[in-house]
C-alpha cells in the first residue's frame, strides 16, 4: 500500500491527466474540423429551402456562422470550460448540455448493464473452459464463443426482439417508460425496456472477453504458486477461481476497457433498432437536422468518456501492478 504523497504515483498519475488533456485538446480539433466541412448549409437546413436568402443570412449571423473558423473553434472550446455547449437549432433553441443529459440517462446504463453481463457471462464461461481444459466442456465453450464472434449485434437483437417480444411476448419490442414513477415508468420497467438490448450487445462481447479470459488463466495455471495450491488440496477449478482470476486481471481490465468503449458505441446503434430515446438516436436526428452543436457535442462527450476510461483503465493498471508506475516514473 503506498501513501497519497508517494512520488512513483504522483508522477504517474500527472503523466496520465496531461496526456488526458493533450488527447482532449487534439480530438476536439478534429471533431471541429471534420465537423465543419461537412457540405450543406446549416442556417439554410433549418429554415428550407424556401427561405430567402436574407433570413438564411441572419440566421447564419444568429449561429456564428459568419466568424472565421479559428474564433469558432476558440468559441466552443471556451463554451466548453465553462460548461456553456450552446443552443440546439432543431429543439428549438434547447440547451444541447440538457438534451445530453436526458438522453445519457438512457444511453449509459444500457451500456452499464451490458457491461455487467459481460462481465459475469464471460469470467464463468472462460474460467470453466480453462478448469475444464482439452475436455468437452472446454470445446463447447469455445465453439459457442466462436458462434458469438461471427453474430453482429444488431442481427442479434432484432432475433431476440422476434422470440422475446413478438412470439413469446415476455418483453417489449422497444421503447422506453423512463426511470420516474408514472406512466407505466420506475426502476423495474426501464431496466426490462433495456434488458433486450444489453444481452444482444453483452453476447458478442462475452464471447471475446471469455476467450481471453480462458487463455489467461491456462497462463496463470502454470504458475509456481498454483501448484502450490494444488499441491495443498484445491481442485484445479477452485484454484483457477480463488487465485487464478485475481492474477489474469490486468489482460482482462484491458479488454473490459475497451470494451465498454465498444459497447457505448454498440449502444448508438441498437439504441436505434430498440427505439430507445438515448444518445445514438440524438445524434442521428441532429446529423439528418445538420444540427451540428448537437452532433459536435455529442461526439465530443462520447471522446471524453473513452479517454476517461482509459485513464481508469491505466490507474488501475498501476493500481494491481506497482512496478508500471515504477516504469513509469524512471
């Protein structure tokens, strides 16, 4: 245990937040740049194409649009700091920071829950497949996590939507009731309107996840101190899962890590097949609307939580293993 002024992790803990900010300041360049060179005029959008051209001009005036590209960009990056992401010109005139939040509310605990059975799903099938090595159970693992690499999600939920939803009717094709009570709202329903969706993304990751597992712990198998523990009564399946799953963390947190980035990505599109109300659908209005606040925001926010991640991900890295701060800090 190393105390809050320990210098290794002062010195890898600041190393991580400025290449955190570097990131962040380079990706917001490139959504920006991107973002606005995208042809078509987004005054002209929001008006038709009936307006005149001296309303399509005022409305130009209204959005910025007439401010060289730079002053934009300095613009929004201050609007930023101060937690300022503008006005939505397809809601008229909602605050893009409000209709983010609503529809995150959506977006990350689909994300969340398909995280969680991932996660259970495919330590138990990966420590089976290793406990049970060369054996059925280890073949039947990986022949279902074969299968599963090779389904695409959306193909996957749109199957779960026609036997769940439509012929056995145990779960709502689609839609969300919200997390307040009322109107057919609470914790409950929200969590069964986004059940279907978190298994038809969490499945296919599983199946990576579990592979990965299941070759780390043959590595962990071979260790000294796994024999010791078999030679003092484990079985090979409690040995795997009392010291075995804590060793093989660090390939397993780095995949856990990007695949949650995976799966908030997923989750734009089968938010979409769902038709739940959360950030995948925002975006694809606002880029139909060319409201581009909304999309450049909305990229930005999903940028931000992936760096945020990986920083997550490389603390705790540091976290189970002190010698990569160590490294880190020579």
């Amino acid at each position: 245990m190393f105390t809050p002024y320990d210098p290794p992790r002062m010195v890898y803990l600041s190393k991580r937040l400025a290449l955190l900010l570097t990131t962040l300041l380079a990706a917001s360049a490139l959504i920006f740049v991107a973002l606005d060179w995208l042809p078509g005029n987004a005054a002209q959008l929001t008006l038709g194409p009936d307006a005149s051209p001296e309303a399509v001009l005022a409305l130009e005036r209204q959005m910025g649009l007439d401010q060289p590209r730079w002053v934009r960009y300095g613009q929004w990056l201050t609007g930023l700091a101060r937690g300022d992401m503008g006005m939505s010109s397809a809601y008229d005139g909602t605050p893009v920071a409000d209709l983010l939040l609503e529809r995150l509310a959506v977006t990350l605990p689909l994300a969340a829950l398909a995280m969680t059975l991932t996660v259970v799903l495919a330590l138990a099938a990966g420590w089976w497949a290793a406990s049970q090595h060369g054996r059925w159970g280890d073949q039947l693992v990986m022949a279902v996590t074969q299968l599963g690499l090779a389904v695409p999600s959306f193909w996957l939920g749109m199957l779960l939507v026609l036997l769940f939803a439509v012929k056995w009717q145990w779960l709502a094709a689609g839609g969300f009731p919200g997390w307040h009570s009322g109107l057919g709202g609470g914790v409950v329903p929200g969590l069964k309107a986004l059940l279907l969706p978190a298994v038809s993304l969490a499945l296919v990751q599983a199946a990576i996840l579990a592979r990965i597992a299941r070759s780390a712990l043959l590595d962990v198998a071979q260790e000294d101190f796994m024999r010791s523990a078999r030679a003092k009564g484990l079985s090979r399946r409690a040995a795997l899962w009392r010291h075995g799953l804590r060793h093989a963390a660090i390939p397993l947190l780095t995949l856990g890590g990007l695949q949650f980035t995976n799966l908030l990505a997923g989750a734009i599109v089968i938010e979409n097949v769902f038709t739940l109300p959360g950030l995948g659908q925002l975006l694809a209005k606002a880029i139909a609307n060319r409201d581009l606040v909304v999309v450049r925001n909305g990229v930005m926010l999903l940028t931000a939580t992936v760096l945020v991640l990986n920083l997550v991900v490389d603390l705790l890295h540091g976290w189970i293993d002190p010698r990569l701060r160590t490294r880190t800090a020579s």
